[in-house]
C-alpha cells in the first residue's frame, strides 16, 4: 500500500492520475495508458492511499484476474508470476504567482498473505 499525505496546496497541477488499462501511447515527454479513470487534487492534510500493485498470480495457474483489476491495472511478468499495478502519474507541478512547490509525505507498507 503507498500512502500519500498532503502537506500543503499553494500550486496549480501536481494532482495524482489514474488511468484504464488500454493501449500504450508515447507522448513527447512522457506515456500514458487507456482513458483517464480517476484525478486526485492535493489537499493540504488528506491522504491518498492506494494498493501498489493489487495481486499476484502464478502464471501456469487458472485463476484470472478480475474485471475491475484488467480495467484498472497494468499487467508485469516477473519469472513466473504475473502481477497486476494500477497505472499511475504525478501531474506536473505549475506554482502559481507567489506559490510553493509541491510538498508531499510518501509512505509504503509491504506485506503478504497467505489463505488458510
């Protein structure tokens, strides 16, 4: 899980992108992936959390992902498990006149678990 905390909003842009799975398309500066699914505008003293990559597969398994994971999610081959992670981006930074840069807190808790 990867948690974000807000510190301050005195700028224009800086927002956290989310995007539908689709097709890979190259811009001139950076790529981005399906339609825009959802936008998060900082807030000074919110919190954004979210799973950094959602689940994980043996690839010679019969389980398949869910729909909502394909719509949502990038799929990544590593040896023989396939992953699923949600496609993501940090908006450029535009401080307004007299603005701040972005100030942010990250944080990232790792875990696994097991079904009994």
């Amino acid at each position: 899980m990867t948690f974000l905390l807000y510190l301050n909003e005195e700028f224009e842009g800086g927002h956290t992108i989310f995007y539908e799975s689709g097709r890979q398309e190259w811009g001139a500066d950076y790529a981005t992936v399906g339609n825009v699914a959802a936008t998060v505008k900082p807030i000074t003293g919110s919190v954004l959390v979210f799973a950094q990559t959602c689940r994980a597969e043996a690839v010679d398994t019969t389980t398949k992902f869910t729909e909502e994971e394909e719509m949502y999610g990038l799929r990544i081959l590593n040896e023989n498990v396939e992953w699923i992670a949600p496609m993501h981006e940090g908006s450029p930074v535009l401080s307004k006149q007299g603005g701040q840069p972005k100030y942010v807190v990250r944080s990232d808790v790792m875990y696994a678990y097991k079904d009994t």
